[in-house]
C-alpha cells in the first residue's frame, strides 16, 4: 500500500510526464494508487539513437550541453543525398524538444529516437529509453 505522501508525488510525477494537462488530477491521484506503474515513464518510450537505427524519415532528438543546461533540438532523418530538416531551427529546454517530436510523429507509430552526447544522461522523468538493435 502506498501512502499518501508518496501517493501525492507519483500524481504529480504523472502530471508532469503527460504535460500538466487541467482537469487531470483526480485521475492521476488514482493512477499514483497503482503501484504496478512506473509514474516517471508517462507512457513514453524512445528508442536510443545510432546511425544503424535510424532509417529515412525518423524524428531524432539530440540532447547536449549549454554551458550548465541540458538543451536539444529535433531533425528528421532525410535520404542520404539530401540535408536533414532541423525543426524549429534553434535549441530548446528537452521537454519542448520531446512535445515536438511527439507532435510532429502524430499517430505514425513510428520510434523517436534519443542521441546523447557531450555527458548527457537520461533523465528517467523523460520517459523510458530502450535501446534498439540495427534492422
């Protein structure tokens, strides 16, 4: 059984996974009542990038360094004789960089992929990384 003090900080780990929508947080109280679930994950799973895992058209997010901060952006892998698309163009806090990357995956079903680079480690509250073998 989960007590309530760490029942309220599963809720809000659950808010915060899924954007901190409005209206949520009785479902999330409820949610953070489960104890089966990881409320750090939010549903979201990336799969590790490697130039091997990536074919044409996959959404990459890479992570880096920015003096103290922990900045990215987000490119579609284009085919090999034309230039990646680098969305929105300038570097962003790695939330907005997943909400992107999500948003302009839709209902594809397709993996985005995560490069870390420059010490980089992945912050488990971003969702679940998997790693994925070359096809």
């Amino acid at each position: 059984m989960i007590d309530d003090e760490t029942r309220r900080i599963r809720a809000y780990r659950i808010w915060e996974s899924e954007g901190r929508p409005e209206g949520q947080d009785l479902a999330h109280w409820y949610r953070a009542g489960d104890d089966t679930i990881d409320p750090a994950q939010g549903g979201r799973e990336y799969s590790r990038y490697s130039p091997d895992t990536a074919p044409a058209g996959s959404l990459i997010i890479k992570l880096y360094r920015s003096g103290d901060q922990i900045r990215g952006y987000v490119r579609k892998v284009a085919e090999t004789d034309v230039d990646d698309t680098v969305f929105p163009g300038e570097e962003m806090e790695p939330e907005a960089a997943f909400k992107l990357a999500e948003s302009h995956r839709g209902n594809s079903g397709r993996p985005v992929f995560v490069e870390l680079v420059e010490d980089v480690e992945w912050d488990p509250s971003w969702g679940r990384l998997r790693y994925q073998t070359p096809s």
